[in-house]
C-alpha cells in the first residue's frame, strides 16, 4: 500500500510542477475564458487581435533587467464575427410579398356631345388616361397567417381598384382588402393562395437600440430586396406621419416600394412592418432614417380587423395640449409634465366625467404623463367603457378624477 502511495504523490507533484512550468512561461496555452456560443449553421469568421505594441523607450532611459522581472507577452485575443444572415433571409423571405395596385380613371369626356372638331382632342387625353390607368404602384406586404391574411401599409392599397400579390415562389395571385386603419396606416389583404408560409412574429419582442436588423420588400420594383442596419431608437413619436405613432427607427435601407414589408431580426422573426422614411431628395431616396410599426401593434390590430373589420380605442374627447415653459411658470408648476385640457366636448366622456377645460392632467392610473403623444397612444390601448383615474391640478389644488372612456370615433376604411 505504500509502494502505491508513493507512486500516486509523485505523479501528482510531476503534474502540479509541469501545470506550473506552463501558466508561468507560456499562460497563452491555456484560456478559461468562456465565448458565447454561435449555432453552427451560421457562417462564421475568427478574427485575431494583435496586442498593442509598447512605445519605445530610449537607452539611457531604459532600467536594468534584474532576474525577477522577466518579459511577458500579451496572450492574442480571438473574436467571432458573424459573416452571413443569410438563414434569417431564408426563413422570412418567403413570407414577403410584393404588392401591384392599379386603379381606374375615368374619362372626364364620356359624356360630351360628339363634335368632329374635338375628336382629335378627345382621342388623346383618352389615350393618356388609358397609360395612366395601366400603371401600378409599388409595395410590399407580409404574410401574417397560413390562412392567406397579409399585413401592409394602407397607403400603399388605399383607393386601388385592383390588387395583386406575388411570392417569392414566382406565383401570383389577386388580393382583397379586409379592411384598414388609416391611424396606424395599416390594412389588412386576403388571398386564396394555398400552402402559405406565414412569418414568426418575434414572441419576446426585447429590441435594444444597436440590434441587427434586416428590411425586406420590394424597392422601386426591382424585385425583393434585403437590406441590413440597426435599431437606431425606439418609441419615435411626434413625427407627423400617423396619429398614433410607436415607431422602431432604423438605418436599414427603406425606400420606396419597402413600404409594408417585413423588418425581422436575426433569426428572421418579425418585429415591425416598414411605413415611411425621412428623405430631402424628391425621388424619396433613403437618407438612413427609416421608420417601422412595431409588430406587436401591427398583428393586434390585424387581428381586431379580421374579427371586427374595423379598430375600437379609448377617447377621451378632448384637445390635449402641452405644458410649456411660460405655461409651467403661470401654473407655478415644477417641470413640464403633463397636458392641459385647451377644449372638450361637452358630452363627452371627460365632459361628462367633470374635467373642464383648464384642467392639467399629470397622471394617468398612477403613472405619470409626459406629454401629448404618450397620453394618446396609451388611451388608444384601452378599450372603451374601461374607468380610468387621472390626476388633475386645478385651481393649485390635486384632485382624482375617473373617466369611462368612450369609443374613438371611427376613421377606418374597408
């Protein structure tokens, strides 16, 4: 047994001393560190990091070398760099589709007399009504459901007399209009095509500012189209564009003919629908600023119009207005939180409740307004007939008071 012993304790000394020898002079040749671990089918690239060299440092400043100060380099550092999405465009691809409206004009000479003298005239701005007639605008949409339901922006279908639809499979079909949401400047189509491939909404929807994202549609009809870019912000509001406004804003190239399609994400789920750009050039190029519905607020209210065919929101009956500066001082209030009521209808679901015009509103079921944009979009997620408890600063003095909110009235289009 000791003989045993013996040989066990050597062994273990002989390791510990060569583990030693090697962390000492060569520490490169071992690493802890944990990398984040990348699936396999996606194309990879390693990059390697040279260490910062030192700056030199003259003879008669360098110090003698003594033997406990031994030269140490700098292990590499080795980085993974993601070289391909092309799995994401894959998976969502197939689930973009472009979008050809075309609408008639009719003749405004129909119904003139028919005089010899004008029948050259006639003839030929008949002639231009027919070019006009037989082009199209440009879109794209996204297939939401297996069962043939395409998500879109209702600009690009609004007024169109005919509606057609073409899958990346080289199949196409025509389309009709479920119904629409001119607020949100979406609106929902339906085709019977079979074996659809509808695309995977981003369940979590977690986005950060700097995430990777990918637009897909159809640019000028040249064809589908992937762009790659990042969330550049969040929550963008104010912009003028819709009248409720929750925008992902992204550098993703966006341009005419992208409007409805698809913004997904690396794993090709969806997470917005793209509505509109900023641009200064008149052919409406992309200047990198592009803007997109989040998906979440895309499918509740495609959902709404399928089951409904039209979208309820919460209304207050009033014209909100922000606190300014000056108005903040007059008030003698601290900051610029919170609206003032500038009018209301009387029978109205705020008239009715008490609030009178004068009235500031700093919080809305406990959690404070900021301003005018903040204060709609959240109403307008609240279904009629729910109470809802505001604060309210009248007179110098806070007071609690619960409105029953009403039904917005209607604006949709189907």
């Amino acid at each position: 047994m000791h003989r045993y012993w013996l040989i066990f304790s050597q062994t273990v000394t002989v390791f510990l001393a060569l583990l030693f020898t090697v962390t000492t002079l060569r520490p490169d040749w071992i690493d802890f560190r944990k990398q984040q671990s990348i699936p396999s089918s996606v194309p990879t690239a390693t990059v390697k990091i040279e260490p910062a060299q030192p700056a030199p440092v003259k003879k008669e400043q360098e110090e003698p070398k003594t033997k406990e100060a031994k030269e140490t380099k700098e292990p590499e550092k080795l980085i993974t760099i993601i070289t391909s999405y092309s799995g994401a465009v894959k998976v969502a691809a197939p689930s973009v589709v472009n979008i050809y409206t075309s609408k008639k004009i009719d003749s405004p000479f129909k119904n003139l007399p028919d005089v010899p003298s004008l029948r050259p005239f006639i003839q030929e701005q008949n002639e231009n009504l027919k070019r006009l007639n037989d082009t199209t605008s440009l879109g794209s949409g996204v297939i939401a459901s297996a069962e043939g339901y395409i998500l879109t922006n209702y600009h690009v279908v609004e007024a169109a007399d005919s509606i057609e639809i073409a899958l990346t499979d080289g199949r196409k079909s025509n389309a009709r209009l479920i119904g629409a949401d001119p607020d949100t400047d979406l609106a929902v189509l339906k085709t019977d095509l079979p074996d659809l491939i509808a695309i995977h909404p981003d369940q979590k929807q977690q986005l950060s500012v700097g995430d990777v994202v990918l637009a897909i549609g159809n640019p000028y009809g040249v064809g589908q189209t992937t762009t790659m870019g990042i969330i550049s912000a969040l929550g963008r509001t104010g912009l003028g564009i819709n009248t409720y406004e929750n925008f992902i804003q992204t550098d993703a190239a966006i341009n005419p003919g992208n409007s409805g399609g698809a913004l997904i994400n690396v794993n090709g789920d969806l997470i917005g629908i793209n509505t509109a750009i900023y641009s200064e050039s008149e052919n409406g190029g992309s200047l990198g600023i592009g803007f997109a519905t989040p998906a979440n607020t895309a499918l509740k209210i495609m959902h709404e119009i399928i089951e409904t065919g039209t979208v309820s929101r919460g209304w207050l009956g009033i014209e909100p207005q922000d606190i300014t500066p000056d108005l903040a001082k007059a008030f003698n209030l601290d900051d610029t939180r919170g609206i003032i009521i500038a009018s209301l209808l009387p029978n109205g679901p705020a008239g009715q409740a008490g609030l009178i015009v004068g009235d500031i509103l700093l919080d809305m079921n406990d959690v404070n307004i900021i301003d005018t944009d903040q204060m709609l979009n959240e109403i307008a997620q609240i279904s009629p007939k729910e109470p809802v408890k505001f604060k309210v600063l009248r007179s110098g003095k806070t007071q609690d008071v619960t409105v029953i909110l009403g039904q917005r009235p209607n604006t949709s289009s189907k």
